[in-house]
C-alpha cells in the first residue's frame, strides 16, 4: 500500500505465531489464529457479505 496508515486494520490475526519484536498498537483486538466473521463482523457487514455469496451462487 503506498498510504498504509488510511487502512488501519480492524483486527489482528494469527498472533500466536507473530515475531516477538512486533508489537501490537493497543485499542485493536487481536486474536492467536483466526477468528468466526459472525462473532466480530457489524451485522451490516455481514448482510453484505451474504448478499455477495447469495450473488455468486446464482447462474
């Protein structure tokens, strides 16, 4: 990305097996492997991504 800093990240992943010099900014969660959309997703983007796999099913 050439501007990094206009897409933080919401969450961070795979934490378990990050190196021990990278240090995670507090105030974003963070989790050791991956995490369920359904538990930290906002219900909005949610319906959006069941509308795009709903979509992608079609013929």
């Amino acid at each position: 990305l050439d501007e990094p800093d206009r897409l933080p990240p919401d969450i961070h992943i795979f934490t378990s097996t990050k190196q021990p010099w990278i240090v995670l900014p507090p105030g974003t969660p963070a989790v050791a492997e991956y995490y369920k959309a359904s538990e930290r997703w906002p219900a909005e983007s949610l319906a959006r991504r069941a509308a795009l796999i709903a979509a992608a099913k079609k013929p």
